[in-house]
C-alpha cells in the first residue's frame, strides 16, 4: 500500500484512542478527561489541537502517566488531520 500511496500521510481515527485513554484513567478522571479529547478532536485546525494536545498531557501526565503514554506516542498520525483546512472534513 505504502508504495502505491507513498506520499499520503497516516492518519489515526481519535475515536478508539479516546476509549483506550479513558480506560488508562480513574473512574472519577474519565468524564473531565473526555471532554477534554473532545475539545481536542473537534479543533478546526492544528494550531488549535496543538494547545488541546498539551492542556490533556499537563492535566492528566502525573496522575496517568499510562493513559498520557497511550496518547502522547501517536500524537502526528493523530493531529494530521487537523493539518486539513475544515471545508475538507465533509
């Protein structure tokens, strides 16, 4: 596949991730937490998720260093599409 489509840049669906943070979290964290991924996933741009990015990893990196792993690890593949301008999202 990579050979046929060298030059397209990967993408990560926030979705599961967003399920696999969660359950690297407290109970009493996850509803915070997920309305944190949220604001972050839904950014119109990647000079908007970038700060959403950090203000989860500074929230929750002490306390849930594993669910902050889990994230911080694929953070290009899953902020490429904030690299998109919105109109492209339809």
């Amino acid at each position: 596949m990579w050979q046929v489509y060298g030059e397209t840049r990967r993408q990560r669906c926030g979705v599961p991730k967003t399920g696999k943070v969660l359950n690297d979290l407290p109970k009493g964290q996850q509803k915070q937490a997920k309305q944190h991924l949220h604001e972050m996933w839904m950014a119109a741009s990647r000079q908007e998720a970038e700060p959403a990015f950090d203000d989860v990893v500074s929230a929750y990196g002490t306390k849930s260093p594993k669910a902050v792993e889990c994230l911080s690890k694929d953070r290009d593949v899953l902020l490429t599409f904030d690299d998109f301008p919105a109109e492209h999202w339809v």
